[in-house]
C-alpha cells in the first residue's frame, strides 16, 4: 500500500487502539508496512518511566496488535499527528514550561518504524493538547489547552518546523467557576476543503471559526467568528461529516 494511501484507510482501525493498556492514549496514527500490516503509533503522558511516543504493529487480518515499546522520547507526547505521506510524525509537548511549550518533529523510518527527533518549536501557547497536519503537508496547527493559545508552524521540505506562522489567543469564560474562568482550546481541526479551521474551546463553551490559507499559514476570524454550544458542556473534539455540511462535537463536561 502507497503512502498516499495510508491516511484514511488505516483510519478504520483507530478504535482498537482504545484498549490499549498503557497511560494516557490520546491519540495514534499508523503508516503502512507493506499489504499485510501497518506500524502504530501511541501517544502517551511520562508516568512510571514509560512515557514517549510508542510503537505497535497491527496485523489486519488477524486483528493483532502487538505493542513494541517506546520509539520517541519526547515530554507528554499526548496528541500525535502525520504527515500526509507518512514521512514524519509531530508530536504535542505536554511539558507545562512557564514561557510555553513546544511541538516536536519526529521522521518516520518506514522499515522499522522507528522515529529520529528532527527539530521542535514552540507550540504558541502552553499545554498543547491537539494538532493536525493539514492536507498538502505545508503546515501543522496547534491548538494549546492552558492559555487558549492557536498557532499554525510551517512544515519545511525535509520535514522540519519553521517558526513562522499565526499566533492567536481567545479571551473570555464561560459559566463553570472551578474549569471554565478563561479559555481553553482543546483541539483544533480543518474542514475536509481546508478553509476553514474549527477549534473547540472548553473554557468559552464556542466552537471558534477562522478562515485558514495554506499558502501563508494564515488564521483569520470567520463570519461569524464562532457557534455557541449550551452553556457549561465545554467542547473538547470535533469532527466533520465528508460532505462538509456537518460538524459533531464532543462535549466533556
């Protein structure tokens, strides 16, 4: 199987991973090993020593997974993302750093599925908690839990992130006084025509809208700039419907 092809059909075994006995898995991606089995990719927060990026091996046809440790060390890797060639792997960095934290670039050995640590940069806010590569490979956006922050980081051609890119930051709360008296953006996600850019912030009870250029990394406010979810239910994730005329959200609280 090609990597042009690994994105949505390896999507189909997502849910599995949600068995998974290890800490925190948030999120996974996998890459094609060939017709018969793909490479999985864990996110984890550091606990008990057995923090970073972990690997599996899915076997489709038997419905295997078998876990093989961990490939890339890198702090409270929580939320993963791919490139959409399977040529890297970008990593949030949980680290709770007080000027910010960062986002990292693994490359992705497709024979081994072993990642090398290629760069990091700040994520544009602290707590980052979800990211996404969008379609033509150019840019990775950045949603940050702790201060509401958003960003976008230019993906370089060897798969490295630059520093430029939008800086954003929501201001406001919503009715909860212990988990909502600021904003927190808790994920960050693309129409499937990559226009626009849906972020769901928990702390304003708003689904956040901005129009989103893949030519300059641009985030501009939509109108109108955001939907109002019922008060106190705190969106965390989102998701579209394929035909672009659906969004379902997810509320955590």
């Amino acid at each position: 199987m090609g990597p042009d092809r690994f994105s949505k059909q390896n999507g189909r075994f997502m849910p599995r991973l949600l068995s998974l006995v290890i800490p925190a898995v948030l999120l996974l991606g996998s890459v094609s090993m060939g017709q018969s089995a793909f490479w999985v990719y864990v996110g984890t927060y550091d606990r008990n020593d057995e923090g970073g990026v972990h690997l599996a091996r899915f076997d489709p046809e038997r419905g295997e997974l078998e876990a093989l440790g961990s490939v890339g060390a890198s702090g409270n890797p929580s939320f993963l993302a791919l490139h959409p060639r399977g040529t890297h792997l970008y990593a949030v960095g949980e680290w709770g750093e007080p000027d910010g934290d960062k986002v990292v670039a693994f490359a992705v050995n497709r024979a081994t599925g072993r990642l090398s640590r290629v760069n990091q940069q700040p994520s544009g806010g602290k707590g980052p908690c979800h990211l996404v590569v969008d379609p033509s490979g150019r840019w990775v956006l950045v949603a940050n839990y702790s201060d509401g922050g958003v960003a976008t980081q230019r993906n370089r051609e060897d798969g490295s992130l630059g520093p430029d890119g939008a800086r954003l930051k929501h201001e406001g709360h919503s009715v909860d006084p212990k988990r909502q008296t600021g904003p927190h953006a808790h994920s960050i996600n693309l129409s499937p025509d990559s226009s626009r850019a849906l972020v769901a912030d928990l702390g304003l009870d708003r689904i956040m809208i901005y129009r989103f250029d893949p030519g300059d990394g641009c985030l501009v406010p939509y109108a109108p700039a955001w939907a109002v979810a019922d008060p106190g239910v705190g969106p965390r994730h989102l998701d579209f419907h394929p035909n672009g005329d659906r969004v379902y959200v997810l509320n955590e609280m």
